[in-house]
C-alpha cells in the first residue's frame, strides 16, 4: 500500500496519479485498506495525513465507479 501518511499532493495530476498506482496493485481493497488507514489517522488525531488520505480515497472510489462503467483506458 501507498505510504498515505507520507502523501502530499502537490497537484491533481499527483493525486489521481497515486489513485490509479493503488488501483493497479490494490484493485477494489484499495477503499477498504484507504478506510482502514482513514480510520487509524482519525483516531490519531492526524488531520493533515487524514485529509490527504480522505482525497486519495475519494479520488479511487471516482476511478473504480468510472471502471466499473466501462474502461478508462
């Protein structure tokens, strides 16, 4: 898995880029290891590192609803 507490996007191209990386190793249990990992940060009371996995996760659900609709590719 991505390292998400190490994650800094510095743009959208970076985001979507991570999203699709985890797709590709992850398939669909990348949103399950993101909530995971959400969880874990929230509990932390790590906001920064909680925002950034909260897009991640946000960007990969987007990616996966887009596949499951037809390739993206």
């Amino acid at each position: 898995m991505v390292d998400v507490i190490q994650f800094e996007p510095d743009s959208a191209v970076d985001l979507y880029s991570t999203a699709h990386l985890m797709i590709l190793h992850q398939g669909e249990n990348a949103i399950q290891l993101l909530n995971e990992e959400a969880e874990n940060l929230r509990n932390r009371g790590a906001r920064e590192e909680l925002n950034a996995c909260l897009h991640l996760l946000r960007v990969v659900e987007e990616l996966v609803e887009m596949e499951d609709k037809g390739p993206i590719h």
